[in-house]
C-alpha cells in the first residue's frame, strides 16, 4: 500500500543539519551533564528518528538549580536592579531570540511534530510576549493613602515574590514558557524551568542566550526529567515561593494538593473542552472556516482546542456537510512541509489513547462521518482529520478532552439549551458565539462561564489579554496588564511621624 504520509529525507537532514541535537542542563549561568550521566532520548514524532539527547536531571540536579535560584534571590544582583534594567536586558533576550527564530521553530517542529509554518509563527507571538513583558518591568507599581491624617502615610509596594517553579508542557514547548518566565523575570523573581521530556530542546536553547543578554547566573536555571523525579519535587520545594504551572487538569490537581503543605502560590492553565456556538444568522463561511481552524490547529493538542461544536438545528445538517468536505481538504502530512496544516502526534501511546475515544463514541451512537483512526506513514504517528455527528451532551466524546484531530458535533434547538451544554462540563477554558446578532452574541457570551469568550472569531489573541479558565480549567490568569503583577507580593508600609502617646498611659 503507497504511504499516505510521505516523508522528505533531504529535507529532514538539512533540518537536523542546523540544529543543536545534544542539550546540557543549565545550572548557575553554565551547561553541565546530568550528574547521573543519564540522558533522554527524543525520537521524532513525525520520522520515527532520534532528533535530540537531553541530559536527565535528578535530585542532585534539582538541589543545585533551587540553590542557584534561591541564592540569586537573595543575595544576586536581579530583584534589587530598577525596571528600566531588567526592561532592558528583557528587550536584548528578545531580540537574540528572533534572530533565532528558525533554529527554535526546527527544534519545536522536530520535537513535537507540529507543522513548521505553525512553529514560525508561535516563534513570533513568543518574541511579541518577551517584549510585552519587556515593558511591564518598568510598570510595576504600588499605591499611596495619605487620608489617615496629617502623622499617617500608607504605602502599598510590590515586591517579588521570589523563586518560582516553571514546569511547562509539550504542545506548545517554547511560546508556553514565553507565557510564564518573561512575567516573572520583569517581576524580579529568579525561576527553575521544567520543559517536557520530550520537547526540552527550544527551552534548554534558550539558556544560551541568557547571559549574552546580561540574565545574571542562577537567575534562570533550566532542567529536562521527568515529571515524578523533578516535576513533582519543585512543586513541594521550601526553597520555592510560586509554582507556575501548564498541563492536564489531572496533573494540575496532583501539583496543587503536594503545594498545600507549604501553601506556594500557585498558577495553574489546565484542560478545556471548548464549544463553538453557531446560531442561524452567523456568517456560516466564516464559522466553518474557523470551526476547521480550531478543531484541528496543532493537531487538537491544544488546551484551546474549538472541539466542541454546538449547532443550531436548523442549520445542522447543511453545516456538518460543508464541514466535512472542508475537513477533507486539510493537510496532514510531513510537518517539515510549509504546506502541512497538521503534523503527527505527540507519541504512540497518545495516538492509540485518541483512536480510543473516537471507537467509544461510536460505540455510544454517535456517528463518524470522516476519519477515525492512524494514516498510513513510512514513521511516525498521524490521524486522519475526524469529525463526529450526532452526539449528545452525555457522551464521553463531548465532555472529556480527546487532545486530537476530532471534532465533536452537537445539535441545539434553542440559546438556553445552548448555553446549558456549553456549560455542561468540567471546563471552562474558551468558547466562541457565531452570530451577527448583537443582543445574540453579547448576550451568550456574558452567560458562559469561560475564560475567554470569542465572539465571531475563534482563538485570536494578544499579550495584552488575560488568558486562563475557569473551574477545572486553572487557577489564575497568564498574560494581560497583571501578568508581572501576578509574581509579586504586596506589601504594607504603615508609616508615622511626630510623637506617639504610649497606650498604657492614662488619658
């Protein structure tokens, strides 16, 4: 049988050819092997060959980066420099990271398996974080209250909060610590940062341009392991002030309850099983377009994911049609390919777990009008573009987070009963509203209990919007005005002058 995925070997070896392949840990401002000697092995999703070898961090590992970053904290140079420094040496890091913006977007689209158009342009919103963050360093600010009276001042100031634990995810390697770490450094905290163990290259990159942009040693201190080793050790930490933290809604929880014993402050951007409202008089071309676009963006690996598409019954029929043929048209091939739309899957394991759900929906009822399972490939993991129809609300398909290329289609019949199943799960990360009628659009969207609400658009974004969930979808919000403000702690500064009359004297 001819390969449905063909897979360009030129192209590969010239990507690898100008790419790092091995990564160090960087403690203290210096690469360094594991001290175990261990190291992971990362084989490419896509060409089922090894891309990368990351040195294994342990417990000696994670001793060394939380001394570095609690000394550098305590005693260093970076908390105490005014905002306009750290603004910019913030500024200099940016740039150094879009001069290399093809070598991270190779090693994100070879570790994750992510087209490389994509990759290009999630290297280019991280740059536009990295500056956005730039600037909040020198907007940090606190409050006056000079009202008590003429002996009286009150000062509200913002401190760091100090070492913060950065554990980060696979879907999105590098723009996801661009969420995080610019916010605490603009803040003046120090940080340990956990990539995955399966795409640590763009992150542990990263550290070489650190110092060449004046970052002082043990500021930043950057780890590749495993999750049970290091990942959980930082979250319990008493050398660590804040856990920030992207992932499953079932890790998160996990992190959050190990936290508790020495109350860290905690950010949590969790799972989402976000619902695309379609209402009769939408723009039907335009919600189509960005029904494709959401349910298979990065393959589904997306916490944002629009999987979840609710449709008025009135229109059903006619839009699951042109869906279909529009998901017909999506490319999923070799990621190295700028023409590719969706690369492979993250693992093996991961590909079998998404076949899984797709075979219980069908199980349950609901009807597979496209896809459905793997397509056959020379390496490498990939899905066919899925649609299931005819679901209800109850199903496991249209509550639980599949993470694929799937995209579940549930029919409405009034905006009460919509809103009802868009609230209907655990989640409350996203959703969108497709109508042209403002009473329509505004009014579901203030009704829905989600982080963001789009309305007539789906998964656009900027710095300077918050991004979080609600419920099970996270604790906290990345990005926006308050994103260095959320790595601080304020402080009360009570002050008097003039004489004080003892308490204990008579009157």
């Amino acid at each position: 049988m001819t390969a449905a995925i063909r897979l360009d070997s030129t192209r590969l070896a010239e990507t690898l050819a100008r790419v790092p392949r091995s990564h160090e840990l960087f403690v203290n401002g210096r690469f360094a092997p594991a001290k175990s000697g261990k190291t992971i092995e990362r084989v490419s999703p896509a060409h089922g060959i090894k891309v990368s070898t990351y040195a294994e961090a342990g417990g000696a590992d994670l001793d060394l980066a939380l001394d570095a970053a609690r000394a550098a904290f305590d005693n260093g140079p970076w908390p105490a420099m005014s905002g306009a420094e750290r603004s910019r040496i913030l500024h200099k890091l940016a740039d150094l990271i879009e001069a290399k913006l093809d070598v991270f977007a190779a090693l994100d689209t070879l570790e994750a398996g992510k087209p490389i158009s994509q990759a290009r342009g999630e290297m280019a919103g991280a740059v536009d974080i990295w500056r956005y963050a730039a600037g909040l360093a020198r907007d940090l600010h606190g409050e006056t209250y000079s009202t008590f009276g003429a002996n009286k001042l009150g000062l509200v100031v913002r401190e760091p909060i100090g070492v913060v634990s950065i554990i980060t995810p696979w879907n999105f390697p590098f723009l996801i610590v661009s969420q995080k770490l610019p916010f605490a450094l603009a803040a003046g905290c120090t940080a340990v940062v956990k990539p995955s163990e399966m795409t640590s290259g763009s992150t542990l990159l990263l550290g070489q341009l650190l110092a060449e942009a004046g970052i002082p040693e043990g500021v930043v201190n950057i780890l590749s392991g495993y999750g049970p080793q290091i990942g959980a050790p930082m979250t319990t930490d008493p050398r660590v002030d804040m856990v920030s933290f992207t992932g499953s809604t079932r890790v998160g929880k996990a992190a959050v309850a190990a936290a508790s014993a020495t109350l860290k402050k905690m950010s949590m951007e969790l799972g989402g099983k976000n619902p695309q409202l379609v209402f009769p008089d939408a723009d039907m071309d335009a919600a189509l377009d960005a029904a494709v676009f959401g349910a298979y963006f990065n393959a589904g690996e997306c916490c944002n994911a629009g999987s979840r598409l609710l449709v008025h019954q009135d229109i059903a029929a006619e839009f699951e049609a042109e869906f279909v043929e529009r998901s017909r048209k999506v490319v999923v091939d070799d990621p190295l390919d700028s023409r590719t739309l969706v690369g492979a899957l993250i693992s093996p394991q991961h590909l079998a777990l998404v076949e899984g759900h797709v075979a219980n929906a069908k199980l349950q009822g609901a009807d597979i009008t496209l896809g459905g399972g793997r397509l056959e490939s020379e390496a490498g993991q990939f899905m066919a573009a899925t649609v299931v129809a005819q679901a209800r609300p109850s199903m496991a398909i249209a509550r639980d987070e599949v993470f694929g290329p799937v995209a579940t289609i549930i029919r409405f019949a009034s905006a009460d009963e919509a809103v009802t199943i868009a609230n209907s799960v655990d989640y409350g990360l996203s959703a969108s509203v497709w109508s042209r009628d403002f009473d329509t659009a505004v009014g579901i969207a203030r009704r829905i209990r989600a982080g963001t609400v789009w309305t007539n658009t789906f998964m656009d974004g900027a710095a300077e919007l918050p991004f979080g969930g609600f419920r099970q979808s996270g604790i906290g919000r990345e990005l926006g005005r308050n994103a260095a403000a959320d790595y601080t702690e304020e402080k009360t500064l009570h002050l008097h002058c003039g004489p004080r009359t003892a308490w204990w004297l008579p009157r």
